[in-house]
C-alpha cells in the first residue's frame, strides 16, 4: 500500500494532533511559571528569569539524550509514550507545589524542583522523536517536506493557543486588583490533563497512520543490517575510543572555561552552572558527531550547515523567549491591559503569537509552494535570515513606542503588533529548521542530529534568561546597580528592546550573506 503521492499523509495529523496537547501541556504552564515563582514562592524577577531560561535550556539540551536512546534502543515511538507520561508526572508536582507553598513552603518549593527536573527530562524524550517522525513520513527529498513542517508547526501553536488561554485563565486570577495566588494550581493541573490526554491519543492511533510511503511501520526500535552494499547510505555511526574521549575531555574543559567567563559575584548555581553545561554539551555533540568515521565529504558538508545555522538560531531564540519571562513582567507592571473592553491577565498577552501562527501558518506554506511554482522561492538559510530580521522589526516598534513613555502605561495593543512580528519571523525560521534537518541530517543522525538542532534553541532559551535578566526596575533606586550588557548600563525599557534589535539585526544580515553563497553551495543541491 502507497500513500497519496500529492496528498500529506493522514499520520501527519496524527503527529499534529499529539504534538498540539503536549504543547498546551508546555506553553500552558510556561505562561504561568515566571509569575508563579514571583508571587508564590518569592523569587526576585531576574532570578525567575535566570530558572526560566535554565529550564528552557534544558528542556531543549535533553533531546540529545532522547535522540540518541531513540535511535539505538527504544525508537520514536516508545520515546514519545515514555516522554508524555513523564512530563504528565511533573505537571502533579507543579500542581502540588502551588497547593503546598502557603502551609508548607519548603515542601512546595522541593515539589516545584522535582516537577521541572520531570518536565525537562518528558520534553527530552517527546521532543527531538515526535519532530523526526513527520520528516519519516514522506520520500527523500520530498518537496511537500517544508508544507508539512510548516502544518505541524500549526498544530503546535494551536496547542499553545489554547495552553495559553486556558492555562492563565483558571490559573492567573485577579479580583479587584489583587492576584489570587492560590489558582495557579488548576492551571498546572489543566497543563498536565492535556498531556496525558495527547499522550494516550498517539498511543491509540500510532499503528494504523504513523506508516512510511511503502505502508511500513515507522519509529519502531532499530535494527540494524549486518551487511550493506558499498552504494547504501551508512546505517549506524562508528565513534572510535579517542574520539569519545576526547569529546568528553572537551566537554569538561568547557564547562568549566564558560563557567569561569561568566561568573560574577552574585552566585547563581543555574547561570553559573547550568548555562555553561548548555552551551558546552551543544559544542562537544556538534564536535563528536564530526569524528564518525562513515561521513562522507557532501554529508560533513550538509552538516557543518546546520551547524552554522543554529549558531544564527540561537539569538532569533534568546530575543523570542522573552516572551515568557521580561516581556511578561512588562505586561504585569508595565501595561494597560484594557483589550476591546475586557482586562487581560498579563501572561496571556502572550497568547497573540498563537493566534497569529494560527492564522498566518497555511498562507505561509502556500507562499513557499507558490515560490516554488515560479522558481522565486528563497532557499532555507535565506528564510531564516528574514526571521531573523522581522524579529528584529518587531522589537524596533515597541522599542520606538517606550522611548518617551515616561510614567504612562504602554498600550497592549504593542504588544500585538510587535508578536505579530515576532509570529512571521518564527515562520520563516522555526519550521523551516526543523524541514532542513530533516533534509541534510543522514539517516543514521536524524533523531540525534534533530537533538542537536534543540541545543541550538537551549543555548537561546539560557541567553534569554541572561538576557531577560537585563530589564531594568521600574523605580531606579539610588545606589543600586543598573543591568549591564557588553558594559553599557541598561536605564529603561527603550535601551532593553534595543539589545534584542541589535542582536537579531546582526544576525539577519550576516546569515543572509552566508545563505546566498558558502551555505548554498554546501547544501549540495538541497534548497
């Protein structure tokens, strides 16, 4: 039996379906976290942001670990099962945190630890599996890969759509003002419904539509061939004993080099540890899987490509994850909230990326085919540098409103124009990512690999909590230190927007002069 060869394939609404509930799993509680640490459990606001970027981090740094057990052990599909039920888990300790913390705080604060170390390891098995399985679907080089990516990439905002409607209105209630703090548990609690929820749903209807183009079971455990002809694409990677070792040795030095440059006198364990075993678990993979002794000259090319991109990806990710921690805190303190007559909760303004991604996601995978027809369509690298850029526009417009706000509030609205931004920016990078990896990464490499292109996004989601850490007090307080970046003194919100324009700015322009010659003739062929 062969699979519609103009059609997608009914197991990609599948992987829609699954992935949608386990992203109103995690955007849902996401959308809630920097405000329940802040109000329940008496954090400072950077330190919120610092856990919430080392959170994201690792959310992001475990697909590599979920990856690799998928593709030598467990496969795609047991991963996916097991990361749901997991993650299901963390979501009741996140729900007895937030009903403990008033009775009990130290018990509340253990639970809320032990329900994110649950979530961190779910997200690391669900995450790089669930993304690899769409690409499995389809021929090699199949050139439905970028419309299929971007289809799936709806279904996790509309996931996250309804998380984050869902999620802040039963769990961020205010009455008269004043934040019930004690409703932060349902929104924990509807977080991990959903999930078990998707969880069981892909256990049900795996067997009869998550198939390959031949009919054949895909993201069963592997096996592997003992022969091979000399034509066939290598099946499993050699690593040989030096190159482990020394992947680990520089794994080592790393860690602790990153460490040593960024430690400053306030200790934090998460920024002065768990960043710098972030960024050094992406460079030693990055540098491990270079070492496989069966990469041909086109596939170590097609390699390094990715790897230059998700250099670029990290900053479009450290400039978009303020969404969830400083771009929250402004919305709380620093916005008029008042929306066509009704007063949002402040972590669902959020919620407008979703929407927009809703909206926006069909007509963007229609512009690609439409390029494609008239031979005008970009190739990958050149897509994510206009991400990169319309992320960076979209800071410039809120930055350019704050700029003489002085002690008025910034309309919401803002908001709205400036995620509307930040949406288009993230179609043009975020699903084509996950396309092109799907494209370059050898068989052998695809879950791994998948993993890699996360550490890309861990390494963002720490510089968001570095960066996010830099929002200045709304009062200044003689006395007291300024947020510094680069050693320039961050004043008001202004000077704030303008690091992330800078930053992503930087970004579009160097990534689009790579897209149109080193990175294109790297690709060998492959847009």
């Amino acid at each position: 039996m062969t699979q519609n060869s103009t059609a997608h394939p009914k197991g990609l609404y599948v992987l829609y379906s699954t992935e949608m509930w386990e992203r109103f799993n995690f955007y849902g509680m996401r959308a809630i976290l920097s405000l329940f640490l802040v109000n329940a459990l008496a954090f400072k606001q950077n330190e919120a942001s610092i856990l919430y970027g080392g959170f994201l981090g690792l959310s992001y740094l475990m697909p590599m670990l979920g990856g690799y057990v998928s593709d030598r052990y467990l496969g795609n599909r047991n991963c996916i099962i097991l990361g749901g039920l997991v993650m299901s888990i963390g979501q009741l300790f996140l729900f007895g945190s937030a009903s403990t913390f008033l009775d009990n705080f130290p018990l509340a604060n253990s639970l809320m630890w032990i329900g994110l170390l649950f979530l961190i390891i779910g997200n690391g098995f669900f995450k790089p599996n669930i993304s690899s399985m769409v690409g499995s679907l389809y021929p090699k080089g199949d050139n439905r890969l970028d419309s299929a990516f971007t289809i799936f990439y709806m279904g996790i905002n509309t996931g996250a759509f309804l998380g984050m409607l869902i999620c802040p209105l039963v769990g961020d209630i205010k009455v008269d003002g004043v934040r019930n703090v004690e409703a932060f548990k349902w929104g924990f609690l509807a977080a991990g419904s959903a999930m078990l929820f998707g969880t069981i749903l892909f256990y049900f209807l795996k067997n009869k539509y998550i198939i390959s183009p031949t009919g054949e079971a895909v993201g069963l455990k592997p096996v592997f061939n003992q022969t091979q002809t000399v034509s066939d694409e290598s099946e499993k990677a050699e690593f040989s004993t030096n190159s482990i070792l020394t992947t680990l040795a520089l794994f080592v030095v790393l860690v602790f080099g990153i460490h040593f440059y960024i430690v400053t006198a306030e200790a934090n364990p998460i920024k002065d540890w768990i960043y710098p075993i972030i960024y050094a678990s992406g460079i030693s993979l990055a540098f491990l899987i270079m070492t496989d002794k069966t990469l041909t000259k086109i596939e170590r090319d097609r390699i390094w490509v990715m790897y230059i991109i998700a250099f670029f990806v990290m900053f479009f990710w450290a400039a978009f994850e303020q969404a969830g921690s400083s771009l929250t805190f402004i919305a709380d303190q620093q916005t008029d909230l008042h929306f066509l007559g009704i007063e949002l909760p402040p972590s669902s303004v959020q919620n407008a990326n979703s929407i927009f991604i809703i909206l926006l996601a069909l007509p963007f995978s229609w512009l690609w085919v439409k390029l494609q027809n008239i031979g005008f369509e970009p190739n990958s690298p050149t897509k994510q540098s206009f991400g990169l850029l319309l992320l960076a526009i979209g800071y410039f417009i809120i930055a350019s409103q704050v700029k003489d706000l002085g002690s008025n509030k910034l309309g919401v609205g803002w908001f709205f124009v400036m995620y509307l931004f930040h949406t288009m920016g993230e179609l043009c990078l975020s699903p084509i990512g996950l396309s092109l990896v799907s494209k370059l990464a050898p068989k052998r490499f695809s879950s791994l690999l998948m993993g890699v292109w996360f550490i890309a996004n861990a390494a963002g989601y720490a510089l968001a909590g570095t960066l996010g850490a830099l929002l200045p007090p709304t009062e200044v307080v003689a006395g007291v230190a300024l947020p510094s970046f680069l050693g320039f003194e961050i004043h008001n919100l202004y000077e704030f927007f303008m690091v992330f324009v800078s930053l992503a700015g930087l970004a579009a322009i160097l990534l689009y002069i790579l897209a149109s010659g080193p990175l294109k003739r790297m690709m060998h062929g492959i847009k």
